[in-house]
C-alpha cells in the first residue's frame, strides 16, 4: 500500500492509525499522539486533535500545525505540539511521528536498563535503528522537542526515560509495522526476563539479521500497514467522516 499522495487520503490513513493503536492497546486514555506531514508539504502537519479518545479521530477532525509549532486548523494537544512540530522540521526521516505509552515498550522505558536487548528475532530488525533518551524533565514543550529532536537525530526509534516510545518513519505503513514490531519486541524481553538469564545471539548472526530486515523493510511495512486498514475500515468506516 503506497503512502498518500493527497490531504485527504493522509486524513483518512491517519485517522485510521488511531483505531489500530486501539486495537493493539497502544492508546492512554486521550493522551498520546500520531502525526503527518501534509502529503507534498515540509512546513505543516496532522494531529489528533485535543480531547478526543484515539477511538474517535476521523478524518476531518485531524488538526494541522505548522512545524513551527502554530495552530493551522483544529486545536491540538499542547504537549503533542511541543514533541512533534521540532521533530517534523528537524530530522528528515520523520514524515510520520508516532508517540505512544504503549505498556510493553514503556515498561522498558522505566526499567532501569532500558535497553531493547538483541535476543530475540523480533527484536533484531531494530539493530542500530534505535536510541535512548536519558532525560526526563516534565511534560514536553517546544524547547523540550528541541531536545528530543537532537537525540533522536537520524534514528528511527527513541525510548523515552521514564515516559514510553517515540517512531520516526519516512511513511505511515513502516512507521506503524516498527511501532507494533517494537511493542512485540519489549514484551518478549519482559516475559523472558522474569524467566531468568536472556540467551545471547552470536554478533554474526545479529549483522546477518539486520541486513536481512532492512532488504524488504519498506515493503514489508506497506503490507502489514494495508492489512492493518483492512482491519479497520471493515468495522469501522466513520473513520472517514
């Protein structure tokens, strides 16, 4: 499924990533939150909108933003502004940034370690793709997003002390395939983890892997992303309203 190429088709691929972070679990009461470059645009984005349950984002009550951090249209959540407009202008890999406190990921985010351990295959497609933020200082604001924007640079993923998880993707589809993947990922490790020692993966292997991952990792995401549409317009098309 190829990315958008309009507002409209991005509204109603958006709206529609709201109802899978539902389905998985991924959402935290109104809080959270999913946003879009404007298909053709670098200066402005979607959001959901302030006060609204994932479960009841549509198409058209996406707010836009510009990367500045100004309201377009809609009035977005203040904290969701603050995270995603310097993220959207600063690193150029982030078309799409997905913010959640997803339980599994989080757990790890408030873990000591906090480390996405190579032990498992499911955890090996995010070699080298991933960071950690060490800070945590309060509900984000613009200088706040600043920062996190410098820490997450040109990476893909970004654990968030203390807080949850953050993805970055250059489309919708790869962007949530790494969201879902990521949550499989932690709570594989949390499970084993109280299992006792985590068995090692040869670093050979973990090369091997990682390159295997990143051969078809686009149009892996695609499929798992029209799959994941399919799932929802099915029972769920006032999604498009």
């Amino acid at each position: 499924m190829n990315p958008p190429t309009d507002e409209r088709e991005a509204r109603i691929e958006l709206a529609a990533a709201f109802r899978v972070a539902v389905m998985f679990d991924f959402h935290e009461g109104i809080s959270n939150h999913f946003s879009m470059l404007v298909p053709g645009r670098d200066d402005r984005f979607l959001i959901n909108p302030l006060g609204l349950h994932f479960s009841e984002v549509t198409a058209s009550s996406l707010a836009a933003v510009s990367v500045e951090g100004e309201p377009i249209s809609g009035t977005a959540p203040p904290t969701g502004i603050g995270i995603h407009a310097p993220i959207h202008r600063l690193c150029p890999q982030a078309t799409v940034v997905l913010h959640t406190h997803q339980p599994w990921t989080t757990a790890l985010a408030v873990h000591e370690g906090m480390r996405l351990e190579p032990i498992s295959q499911t955890s090996l497609q995010f070699t080298d793709r991933v960071v950690y933020d060490e800070r945590y200082e309060g509900l984000a604001d613009l200088d706040e997003g600043e920062r996190l924007a410098k820490v997450l640079g040109q990476a893909e993923a970004m654990f968030l002390r203390h807080h949850g998880i953050l993805v970055a993707g250059p489309e919708l589809g790869v962007a949530m395939d790494d969201l879902y993947m990521l949550e499989k990922a932690a709570q594989l490790q949390v499970l084993a983890s109280g299992l006792g020692r985590l068995t090692p993966i040869a670093d050979a292997t973990i090369e091997r892997t990682r390159d295997q991952f990143a051969y078809g990792r686009i149009e892996w995401g695609r499929m798992h992303w029209a799959a994941m549409m399919r799932l929802v317009e099915q029972t769920q098309p006032d999604l498009r309203g």
